[in-house]
C-alpha cells in the first residue's frame, strides 16, 4: 500500500512517461494484462490510457489490470491512469520511506 507522500512522488514521475498501455473497445484482455504486466517488470510505473471506444471507465480499467498484475494505482485523472509495482530482484525507483507514527 502506497502512503500519499510515496503517491505523489509517482506522480510527479509519471509526468513524462509515454502511455503504453491502451484499453479500447475489444476492453481487457489476456494480450493487454500481459503487455502491462511485462512493462511493470521491466519499469515499475506505467501510463495508461482508456480510449473513448472502450465499455469500461478509466477508473475501472486501471483497478482491473491493477489487480490482475498485483499493482498499485498512483492515479486516474481524465482517460489516463498510471500503475505502480516494485521490481523486487532489481527496483529502478526508490521511494520515499513512509513517516513514522
């Protein structure tokens, strides 16, 4: 689970990121889950656009494929999203340590 300090650094990583992911009007499927799915291994954090053709909300798309991965959702602003997941064997980004209570 990603504090909203942790959150708000991806955010502000995620702003120059292409989108690779687009979920369009055939909605998700197994070749979308795995493009996603090998980009977050490969990057950690990932932009994603829902198309205007597609038969589910941005909101919707991002927690499906967020939860078929095991990802987090940073954020969903308009038809764009943005998913988090750590590399354990090599972590690219280090985020910021949650305060302690």
């Amino acid at each position: 689970m990603l504090t909203s300090k942790q959150r708000a650094y991806l955010r502000s990583l995620a702003v120059d990121l292409d989108t690779i992911v687009m979920v369009g009007k055939s909605g998700m499927s197994p070749e979308l889950t795995k493009q996603a799915d090998d980009a977050l291994t490969a990057r950690e954090l990932i932009k994603g656009k829902v198309l205007e053709t597609a038969p589910l909300s941005s909101r919707e798309a991002a927690e499906q494929i967020a939860a078929d991965v095991q990802a987090d959702v940073v954020q969903v602003i308009g038809s764009k999203f943005v998913l988090y997941r750590k590399n354990e064997k090599e972590p690219k980004i280090t985020l910021p340590k949650p305060a302690k209570k």
